[in-house]
C-alpha cells in the first residue's frame, strides 16, 4: 500500500538545518556547504536527505 502523507516542507528543511549547522559553526568546512545546500535545496530533494538520514517523515506531516 502506497502511504501518501503531505510534508511541512519549511519545517523539515528547519529540522535538517538545525541537525547540521552545530558542525558548520564548529568550522567544518563540509557542514557549511551542507547548510548552504539544504537552504537551496528543492522539496524533493529534501525529503531524500531526511530519507537518507533515516529520519521517519510523518514527523513533518501537515493535520
């Protein structure tokens, strides 16, 4: 069964933000370009970042 849920998108690119930025304000060079790119980054592209991260998406339904 496909289980279609409608995303927070501003919410989930906060929570993926939140979750780098310590390292990019450690210095690290790669967090800060991951940063960057996550505040760029189109909706699809992040749900496959959370995906990736293993992070359950129900956390950012909408209702």
């Amino acid at each position: 069964m496909d289980e279609r849920i409608t995303i927070d998108v501003e919410r989930l690119r906060d929570a993926l933000v939140n979750e780098t930025g310590p390292a990019a304000f450690a210095g690290s060079p790669w967090a800060i370009v991951d940063v960057a790119a996550l505040e760029d980054a189109s909706p699809l592209d992040l749900i496959r970042e959370a995906e990736r991260r293993g992070w359950d998406l129900r956390r950012f339904a909408v209702g």
